[in-house]
C-alpha cells in the first residue's frame, strides 16, 4: 500500500498543479463610482475575469492600472498599491485578475474586492 501512494502524487499532483495560481494582491477598487459600475453592477459576478490595463502615460499616476470587466472600464488598482503590479506588468509578466466581492455598499471602495494573479 505505501509503495502505492508516491505513484499516486505523480499521477494527481501534476493534474492538479496546472491549475495553481498564487495571488499577489487583494484589493479595493478604486474609482468604481467614477466609471458606470452602476449601470455594470446586475451583470458582474464573482469569479468574473477583469483585464488590466497598464497606463503610464496617465498624468496623475504614472503607475495606473486600469481594470476593465468586458472591455468597460471599471476603476484602477488603488495607487497604494499600484507599483508592484505596474512594474511586474512592464517586465511583461502575465498577471490576471478577478472579482472576489461584491458588496451593496455605500461606501464605493466597499463595492468591488477584486484580486490579482498569476498562474503557475
């Protein structure tokens, strides 16, 4: 039986590791009232896949990411924590994004959780 469990992890272990990611940030959205969310908010879905957009021509942070969800712009990666994922974006690493949370919320940072990824 044990000799049986190390051929099993070389069977299960690949299969399973094709599909591993490691998140590198979980965050707010930032701007979600600024870009037709409202008009968006019926239709998006946690798990929904966000593109990110680098911008470092943009004049009030030269590292924005903006974050579309079906080629609609929906906010950017709050600037605090915007300059990892820009330089890794730059170095063109494959970083992905996703919604975690959507929230009623009053407050427009409390809407829209999202994270960032990479797949492995």
């Amino acid at each position: 039986m044990l000799r049986i469990i190390p051929l099993l992890m070389l069977i299960i272990v690949p299969a399973y590791a094709a599909d591993a990611q490691i998140i590198v940030q979980r965050s707010p959205l930032a701007g979600f009232q600024y870009y037709g969310g409202k008009q968006l908010w019926d239709d998006m879905k946690i798990g929904d896949v966000l593109t990110l957009v680098r911008e470092p021509e943009n004049v009030h942070d030269a590292n924005a990411v903006r974050v579309e969800w079906n080629s609609h712009r929906l906010g950017y990666v709050p600037r605090r924590e915007n300059s990892d994922v820009a330089r890794q974006m730059d170095r063109g690493a494959p970083v992905k994004a996703r919604i975690v949370r959507l929230t009623q919320a009053r407050n427009p940072w409390q809407r829209v959780e999202f994270e960032i990824y990479v797949d492995l």
